[in-house]
C-alpha cells in the first residue's frame, strides 16, 4: 500500500469525474489450448543402490515436473510402470513412443557436498538426443540447475524462452521494516538481500540480471541503491535531492528512466547508467512517475496527472510528444510487455471502486479488465516471456505478492510469508 499512498501525495490534486472507458471484462486467447505431450520418465540414480542418489533424484525431477507443468506447454505424461532402463536402448524409448512424442530422463549422484545432474530430453520419434545437459554443484545451488535444464527443454521444443530459472524482487515488511527480497518464480529460494531497517521498495532490475536498483530511505532522504547479486555487495546508486525512484533500464542497458523531484514536482528523467548524468524527459507542469520502457526502446508509457487525475501517457523518445492512453479515476504503475503488445497497468474506473489490474494496447483503443472482485490489486510487473503477471493482492486480508496468467487466470500467491509484500518486479 506504500506505494499508493506514496503516489497519492504525489498526485494530490483533487478528485474529477472520470469520462467513460471502454472496457472489456475477460481476454480472449489466454494459454495455449494445445498442448503437446511430454513423458517425464523417472529419474535414475547414478549409484543404484544408493538411498542419497535416490532421493536427490526424486528430488530433482519434481522440481522439473513442477517447472514443465506451470509453463503450460506441455502435456506431461507419466507412469508408475514405466521401464527401469531409461538409456538409449531402443526397447526402453520404444515403449514411450505410443504415449509423446519426446521424452525427459535425468541421472543423479549425491556426492555429499556437491552433486551431479545430467538432464536428458530425446526425441521419440528418431530416437535420437535433442538436449543432454551436465550440472555439478552444491546443494544451495540444486533448484537453480533444475530450473535451468526446465528452461532448456522449453527453449528446444518451443523455441521460447522458459521462466523457471527467473527470480522476483520485492519488499516486504516482516522484519517491522520494509526490506528487499528476492525469490524464485515458484516462490522458493526466499532470501533477504537488505537490512537496512528503513524504508526500502521499488526494486527494478538490470537487463543482465545481476543487479537490483531499489528505493530506501537508509539516509533519511528517498535515494536509490544498487545491489550486486554477484559480488554481494550493495552501494548508493543516486542520491539527488528528494525522490530518487528507478522506472526501469533500457534494452540496451545504458539508461536508467527514473522519477526524480530535485525540490521540484517529480517528473520522469533518464539517467546515464555510466556518467549519472540525468536528463528532464518532459515538459509542461503536473506530477509524473512510474516509467516504463517499450522493448524497443523508443517509447516510454508514464504516469502523469497533466490532464486531471492521474492517467497512463506515453513519450516517443526521439520526438519528445506524448500521448494520453487512458481516461480512468485512477491509474498507476504501468509496465509494458515483452512482446511490445499491451502495456498492464493497476487503476479504477471511479472512485468508489477499488484497485484493480488492467491492460491496454499502446494506442489505447483496448482497455481489458483482468481482476475483479478480489481486493485491491496493484503494482504489475510482466515475466520474462509476457506470459504472467506478478502483482500485489490484499485479497486474503494482508498485502501478498500474486501471480496469474496473462489473461487473468490462475492467479495465485507466490509464497508464504510473514508481513506484507509490496511493490514486485520479475527479473529478466
């Protein structure tokens, strides 16, 4: 809720009578209806008889089972009499043959402190290898790698990328202070990455991954940090006078969008990653924030109050003209898909009505509701492969992060925490 009521003081000019949207309840399409099937053979100890082999193999291939079901693609079929033998022998593919048309084996070892993981995915049809991947590490180590041979067997038989091995950042108050976390898409891997016992939200990753830029108020002034995953390390990033909030990094890397007030209204701005040069994107009076790059980077869709209450525009980045995209009570926190397509976004249709998700093209002729009912839902932020929406949901009493398909459907929690969860953002 801090950032609505953050964005409340910014846009505190008074309610109007919002014009009529055109809205349309549902989204046509949702998941692939289709699905192709995919036999999930069971995993192999590298040591027969060995109970630790067994077991991180059970282990390992329900990660993967989980991580095949969720992406929608794949009609996963198994069997409890399925051949012991799952090498290459011809008898052993054969019998899976009649029931997919590829299938998944994996042979594990437990060496202790390290592990071994070899992923398989065969082609039924020639009897041929597809994929054969080799992991090894430690145990800290063994979801990422079951996520990451996920992704690989996505990749090849649909030729999109898989969101398994992809994390999301957010705040969270179970410590009494808003801190960021970090955890995976199926929300295990729960880990704090600050302590700074403050005010710290607004997380927004680098386009490699390996970075998270987020708000706190560690030195009393709203500045942005910047955490290191790699090198664990976290240092300031900006500390201009007054708001200091990331809207996200270029395609390119190069350019931060941010809003910045410097003791004036907030207004949108893009920051050299490299120099920290910052340079005023928009003219004209009135409260702006919460940028969000198009993927090709030459638009950027932003929050603005310029025509009244606040409202989705968007900026041509070469031109320097805007456009007004919606005509709500309310809107907030845009952020534009992979695919160029929609641009989703938390608003209401009137005052008395409550936060909900919507999605508009970038022309604004298609406004679709995706919640309803449910809370107040705010705060979206696209996967990887425009496929889900994270969101925050105060649905079941307390402010959690959610995730659903892009069409609204299936919306679920990510995990089970203490404390309220804010503002997510899903990394790449």
């Amino acid at each position: 809720m801090f950032r609505t009521l953050l964005l409340a003081a910014l846009f505190a000019a008074a309610p109007r009578a919002a014009a009529g949207a055109d809205v349309y309840i549902g989204v046509a399409g949702g998941q692939e209806s289709r699905k192709a099937a995919l036999g999930l053979a069971q995993f192999l100890p590298a040591r027969p008889q060995s109970p630790e082999d067994l077991a991180l193999a059970e282990t390992f291939r329900e990660i993967i089972r989980a991580d095949l079901l969720y992406s929608r693609y794949f009609d996963v079929k198994e069997d409890a009499l399925s051949p012991a033998n799952l090498d290459a022998s011809k008898d052993s593919l054969g019998w899976w043959k009649g029931l997919a048309g590829h299938l998944v084996t994996g042979r594990v070892r437990d060496a202790g402190n390290i592990w071994t993981f070899t992923g398989t995915l065969y082609d039924l049809a020639t009897g041929k290898k597809l994929t054969e991947k080799f992991y090894q590490g430690e145990k800290r180590a063994l979801r990422r790698a079951a996520h990451m041979f996920s992704d690989d067997v996505v990749l090849r038989l649909t030729g999109k990328r898989g969101i398994a091995a992809s994390k999301l950042a957010f705040s969270n108050n179970a410590t009494g202070r808003k801190e960021i976390y970090m955890a995976d898409y199926d929300g295990e891997g729960l880990t704090r990455l600050t302590s700074d016992n403050s005010i710290s939200l607004l997380p927004r990753w680098s386009q490699d991954g390996n970075r998270i830029y987020f708000t706190t108020y560690r030195w009393g002034n709203p500045d942005m940090f910047e955490i290191d995953l790699k090198a664990g390390k976290i240092k300031p990033f900006t500390t201009f006078q007054g708001l200091n909030i990331p809207g996200g990094v270029s395609p390119d890397g190069m350019t931060m969008l941010m809003t910045l007030s410097r003791g004036d209204d907030p207004s949108i701005y893009a920051l050299d990653i490299v120099t920290k040069k910052a340079k005023k994107l928009l003219k004209g009076f009135g409260v702006s924030s919460s940028p969000t790059w198009s993927p090709d980077g030459k638009e950027a869709a932003f929050i603005s109050d310029r025509a009244g209450n606040p409202q989705i525009f968007v900026l041509g980045m070469a031109s320097g003209k805007t456009r007004k995209l919606t005509r709500f009570n309310w809107c907030d926190s845009p952020s534009w898909s992979p695919s160029g397509e929609w641009i989703v976004f938390a608003g209401r249709e009137t005052r008395k009505e409550k936060l909900n998700i919507f999605v508009t093209d970038p022309t604004g002729s298609q406004v679709r509701r995706l919640t309803s009912g449910a809370g107040d839902n705010e705060d979206p932020s696209w996967s990887p492969d425009g496929r889900f929406i994270a969101f925050t949901s105060n649905r079941r009493g307390k402010r959690e992060i959610f995730i659903m398909d892009a069409d609204g459907s299936a919306p679920h929690p990510l995990t089970d925490m203490k404390g309220n969860s804010f503002t997510p953002n899903w990394g790449p």
